[in-house]
C-alpha cells in the first residue's frame, strides 16, 4: 500500500461496512473520507485514529471495538495487528471462507462479467502451522540489542518483532527466538537481511542471504545451530545460483548434494525440489487440489494434456498418471530440469517438458503445439496468463483448468476467454490456501463453444 501522508491523531467512530483485499475494514459515510482500518469486520463499531492520507481512503488505526461482530475471535498470535504475516486472525474460520469467496463471485461479476454454472465446494485444510514456504526479514536492531526476525509490520517498513510464528510450519514457527538469538551472536549480523525458509518432509531448509562472509567463529556457530535443530543450513551470497549448504567444519569434507522432498501419497509421486523452489506453500491443500483439477478434467488413457506455468511438475505428473500424454511448459529452465528429473525419479515416461516464455504469445508452430490438447491446465503467478489466452483459444481443448492466486488476473483472462472466444465458465472456487491471511486462491474451469466441442 502506498504511504501518504500522515493526518492529527483525533479518535473517531464509525461503523466497518467490508473488507478490502488486504483484510482491513472499510469505514465510510456521507460526511467522513472512507478509512481503512486494520484488525476490524464488516458491521462493527469501532473507534479509530487517522494515521495517513491518500487520494481516495486513509489508514487508520484501531482503539477500540464498541460493538463487536458476533464471528470475532480471538487472535491465536500474541503479534497479530502488529505483524503484516496476517489479516485475518480475528475472523472464525467459516467466515474467512465465506468473505473469499464472496469476493471471488464480485470480482468475476464486475472484471469478468460472468458467474459460473457450478459453485465448487471450498477446500478446506489446516489453519495452523500451515506454511512450508516463506521468506522472512532479519534486521539487526542496536536498540534493542538484537536481531529482529520476521516478517513486515502492517502499518510500517519494519519487521515485525517476532517470538514465534502461529503459521509457519514447524519447527521453524517455534524457532523465531532461537534464529534471533543465533543471528545476534554473529560478527555478521548487520550483513543478514533475509531468511528462506523451506520444510519438507524429510528436512528442514533455511537459506541466510549473507552480504558478507562469515567468520570461521560464525560457521561455528551455524554448524552447532544445525545440529542442535536438526536443520539444513544454506548460505547465499550473491544471487539464487550462488546458493550453497553450509560447508561442513572439517576441511575437504563435502556434503552430499541432498534434495528436499515431498509426496503425493495417492498418486505415488516423490518430488526432489530445492530450498529456493517455488512450491505450493500448503502441503495438505496442494494435495486436495491436485486430485480435484484432475477429477474435473475427467481424463481418459487417449487425453493430451498441456500444462503452462508447470514449475518442477507439481500439476504434471499426476495428470500423466490418468493422461495419455501431458506436456509440461514453465518459463524457469532451472525448474524444467528439476520437473524432468522428477519425471525420472518416478519412472514416468509419458510427461514432457519445454522452456518457453509464457509472458508472450506462444508460437502455434511449434512442434510440441502442432499436435492439439484435450485438456489444458494453468497455474501462474499473480500477474496471470494474459499472453497465452489467444493460444489456449485456438487449442480449443475440451476443459480447461485455471489456478488462480490472484482473483483479478484470473476473472481478467476468463473474461478474455469468455467473451472474445465463446468459452464457458462451467465451475469456480476457492481454496484455502493461506488461512488467516487475505489472500484467496482459486481454481476455475472451463469449456469451448458447443460448435468447437462437436467439430
């Protein structure tokens, strides 16, 4: 959110009338500016205090709740309101369902124009202790004496002064303190801004960005924080190829080149992914979604499958399990290669992969395209599938399944698909990806013109 500027502290009242898409409560009235304000819900009371201006809103501060919404609960997080790593641990659980897809319904009405003819079920799964992918901040504090670990405070540039983390996959939810504590101790720790944080099933990933190089006492202490917490530390210097496991003490020695791992245990696929990987960051909804987009597709031994924005073939692999074919296309070649040794590991031998950007339109020349596809799934990052629109068009396959992490780029395309190219929407949900968070994942289907089905 763009920072304006800041307005008196005078306390105010007024009543919440929604949330925006980050979370906060809206505040309006015909006679005060519309406020955003933090920790808030829709029909609430509250009172409040002004603390920047913008054009169109100002954020605000909550003081008090005068008269509560009857689904508040309390916060499980001792940081909640200070730190930005949530926005919705106040709100039951039913409810943050029920406000996502409210607004996965509002969005494809005004951007898309378009409701479809089947509302999916939510996928629901764990709220707590969730999250196997993260990036936190670190930022030593000579006020306090420490390393502060973290993620962003809401309302300013700062990281959030952390003890523990109710969302993140354990151990590392409980490890904040200890991470504090390691970083404090280091003759580095002003030079270590950012901590990747991967757990997999068989370890436990954190990847220190250091900007300069630790000292042997440093490496020390690292390789004593690693034992003691049964972890995988990496160091990285300069950029993602420079990533590196913590040289072990005894000079000469060398660690084994070790993957992280996780499995679809109904499909019997093991992925080998890397601490840096883009991965879905809820282990147990990646499952239930998985096994959804491939029973809406309705697969046959004869089906071609395309699947775009593939990564290291989280979609690809069990859809060549139920496929006569899939093709697997990502942008990342590092991830191409990581998604064909996966294929390998599974002896799965009927899944292709190709690098190509997906940021423009695809060549419909191209000899992987040529060939047709009855089915295509997409799952891209936020900015969406604009670019490939055109090609999914005129594949003309018989469903298509889009995964949405963004409901604005996901009603965008469809409106494309739907309105220039005469496909239908045929089904729509969300999923409960980042609970306690405002962000809403989706996943959409959809279906040709009737004429291109019988051609």
């Amino acid at each position: 959110m763009a920072r304006g500027k800041k307005t008196p502290a005078v306390p105010e009242e007024g009543v919440v009338a929604s949330l925006t898409h980050d979370g906060d409560g809206v505040v309006r009235g015909d006679d005060i500016k519309t406020a955003f304000v933090g920790g808030s819900l829709p029909g609430e009371r509250i009172r409040f205090q002004r603390l920047r201006r913008h054009r169109g809103h100002d954020e605000g501060r909550l003081l008090e709740v005068i008269e509560a919404a009857a689904d508040r609960v309390q916060p499980r997080c001792a940081h909640f309101g200070v730190c930005g790593g949530c926005a919705l641990q106040h709100l039951a659980g039913d409810r943050q369902i029920e406000l996502k897809q409210q607004e996965l319904v509002q969005v494809l009405e005004r951007v898309a124009k378009v409701s479809p003819a089947a509302w999916l079920p939510p996928l629901r799964g764990p709220g707590w202790n969730y999250r196997r992918r993260a990036r936190l901040g670190a930022r030593y504090v000579p006020k306090k004496g420490r390393v502060i670990v973290g993620f962003r405070e809401r309302l300013a540039p700062y990281i959030a002064a952390l003890e523990r983390c109710e969302v993140l996959a354990e151990p590392v939810g409980s490890l904040i303190t200890p991470l504090s504590q390691l970083l404090t101790g280091l003759s580095i720790r002003e030079h270590v801004p950012q901590i990747e944080v991967a757990v997999a099933e068989n370890a436990t990933a954190l990847v220190l960005r250091v900007m300069r190089d630790p000292s042997p006492a440093d490496l020390d202490a690292l390789r004593a924080f690693e034992a003691q917490h049964g972890l995988w530390l990496y160091l990285q210097p300069r950029g993602l190829d420079s990533v590196q496991r913590l040289p072990p003490a005894q000079e000469g020695a060398a660690l084994p080149d070790a993957a992280l791992r996780y499995t679809f245990q109904d499909f019997d696929i093991h992925y080998d992914f890397r601490p840096t990987d883009f991965v879905q960051v809820n282990a147990a909804i990646n499952q239930e979604m998985v096994q959804r987009v491939i029973g809406l597709l309705e697969l046959t031994p004869q089906a071609r499958v395309l699947d775009l924005f593939c990564g290291l073939g989280n979609f690809t692999l069990p859809l060549a399990r139920h496929a006569g074919e899939v093709i697997g296309v990502e942008g990342d070649a590092a991830l191409v290669a990581r998604a064909q040794h996966n294929a390998a590991l599974n002896g799965i031998g009927n899944a292709r992969f190709i690098a190509a950007d997906l940021t423009q339109a695809l060549d419909k020349h191209e000899p992987w395209l040529t060939k047709g596809f009855s089915h295509v799934v997409l799952d891209p990052p936020r900015a969406g599938a604009l670019d490939v629109m055109p090609t999914i068009a005129q594949l003309s396959p018989c469903k298509v399944a889009y995964i949405s992490c963004h409901p604005g780029s996901l009603a965008r395309d469809i409106g494309v698909l739907v309105h220039e190219h005469g496909f239908e929407l045929r089904a729509a949900g969300v999923l409960d990806m980042f609970p306690h968070t405002a962000h809403v994942e989706s996943l959409a289907v959809l279906t040709p013109p009737k004429k291109r089905k019988q051609e």
